[in-house]
C-alpha cells in the first residue's frame, strides 16, 4: 500500500515537471517567435513561410493586425490538430499561439536592423527557434506541419513534399503580389527559420544508422564498443552474390547508431581493419534507449 502511495507520488511529481517544462519551452519559444517578428521581419514588410508566412503577406496587402490573423489563420489548422494529433496537442497549440498574439500585441521589442540580409538571417533565425522549442514543448506556433500530416496521409506525398509546396505558393504570391526581391528575401528567412528549427528538434548530434558486413566482424565490433564506445547489434546474415560469384556463407552483419560527428572516425578504424567492408548509412531522426546519450532538452 505504501508503496503503491510513493509510486503515485512520484508519477505525479514527474508529470508535473514534466508539465513545467514544457510550458517554459513555450514561452522562450513565444518570445523568441515575437522578437524575431517585431524586432526584424515586421517593421521592414519581411515575410516567412508557413502560417506566418500567410499572415505577414496579407499584413502588408491589407494592413490587418498581424495578432489577430496569426489566430484567424491558424484557427483551421488548430481544428486539423484535434481531429488528426490529440486533444491535448489542439489545446496546447491554440494556448501557445494565443500567446504569442498577446506578446506581439502588448510587448514591445527594438528595430534591431534595417540591413536585409541581417533581417532575413536573423529574423529567421529568431523566428525559427521560437517554433523549434515550441515543438519540444509540445505544440506548434505554425500549422503548416499539421496540414503537411494530413494531407500526406491522404496522398502519396511526404510532409516535407507538402511543406515544399505550400512555401513555393507562399513564395511565388509575394513576388506577384509584392515583388521578385522580397519573394527572394522571404526564401532566405525560411531558410534560416527551418535550419534553426531542424537543429533544436534533432541537434547538432543528428544520428546516423550504421550497418557494416564484413568478413571481420569480431574485430570491428570491439573496435566500436571499446573505442567509440557504442553498442552494437548483430545480425546473422548469409552471403549472397558477390565478386567470387555465388556463396552460400555465414556471416555476422554488424547495426550500431552513431552521431554524424563519429561518421568519419568509424569508418577510419573500419578501413584499417577490412578495406572491403560493406557500409551503408541511414540518417535517423530520433532514437531512445540503449546506450545513446540523448539530448538535453528531450
């Protein structure tokens, strides 16, 4: 019974800072999100991809509160959230980007610069790491990855294809609309928003899979765990069709996961021990358990 009392206890002290921390990741990202928009992109008619995207070019054409059509253009994708991810997720969304009108509605920020390129890098970068926290934490600040979930369950394109698109008609109304060069500069800031995105989702330690077949195994698999210090999983495997024509051998095949920063180490060592080893490489977007170190923030 005690125990029982002491294991609820603990499950709820964990959720709740759980909770704690998530909700202070919303609120770094809501700030970033507001410094990037009215410290660069507002005040010099920069624009973005995405949602923000949206409503920064119907700002500039009708001169519409920006608060206010970040929530009436997110409102649908909001809606998608709860029908496609979770209640919670709607919820927590529609409370961040609430947020993030309210800061940009009450909370004042300087001009930072009016040079472009500075605005398009910074701004972006801003802008960006706003939406990538507010990822850990748990929601989105902008709901072109929602509508990119849906409509690649119902199609054959993937999420990346579907944000690709939407950004090219984003992109291609603001240089018909607007002109060629703010079109331009408004690719530029994407990029440094998904940059900025990609690396506070995944890090700088992007994780790569690693399968290696070799005739010495033994010997690569304890150059992996002694000197890079990495597990290993292995697979029995049989010999197929190779340069002595057809075999019917045993062999062991070797998995392990390594970051993109220990790619070249381990091929180095692979290399000094069987120049003949097959190699390939998969990039990995997340991993938990076993012997990999994880993210701070994860």
């Amino acid at each position: 019974m005690t125990q029982a009392i002491l294991q609820n206890s603990s499950q709820s002290n964990n959720l709740i800072l759980q909770y704690g921390k998530d909700a202070l990741l919303v609120i770094v990202g809501v700030l970033s999100a507001s410094f990037g928009l009215k410290g660069f992109l507002l005040p010099n008619d920069f624009l973005d991809g995405g949602v923000t995207g949206i409503s920064l070019l119907i700002n500039i054409l009708t001169d519409i509160n920006l608060p206010v059509l970040i929530i009436i253009v997110n409102l649908p994708f909001i809606w998608l959230a709860y029908t496609q991810v979770s209640k919670m997720f709607a919820l927590k969304t529609l409370l961040a980007i609430g947020l993030l009108a309210l800061s940009l509605t009450f909370i004042s920020f300087p001009i930072v610069t009016t040079d472009k390129l500075l605005i398009a890098v910074f701004g972006g970068f801003f802008l960006g790491a706003g939406i990538g926290l507010s990822i850990r934490g748990g929601c989105v600040l902008d709901g072109t990855e929602v509508l990119a979930l849906f409509i690649s369950r119902k199609t054959v394109l993937t999420v990346g294809d579907v944000i690709i698109v939407i950004n090219v008609i984003i992109f291609s109304a603001a240089a018909i609309l607007i002109n060629i060069e703010t079109a331009m500069y408004a690719m530029l800031t994407y990029l440094g928003a998904s940059k900025t995105i990609d690396f506070l989702i995944h890090g700088l330690e992007e994780f790569t899979g690693v399968t290696i077949i070799s005739e010495h195994s033994e010997e690569i698999r304890k150059v992996i765990i002694e000197k890079l210090g990495r597990g290993v999983t292995i697979f029995n495997g049989k010999r197929g069709f190779g340069k002595r024509g057809q075999l019917n051998e045993d062999l062991n095949i070797i998995y392990t996961v390594v970051t993109r920063l220990e790619i070249q180490k381990l091929t180095d060592e692979i290399e000094n021990i069987d120049k003949s080893a097959f190699i390939i490489q998969q990039t990995i977007n997340d991993v938990k358990g076993g012997m990999i170190k994880k993210l701070p923030l994860h």
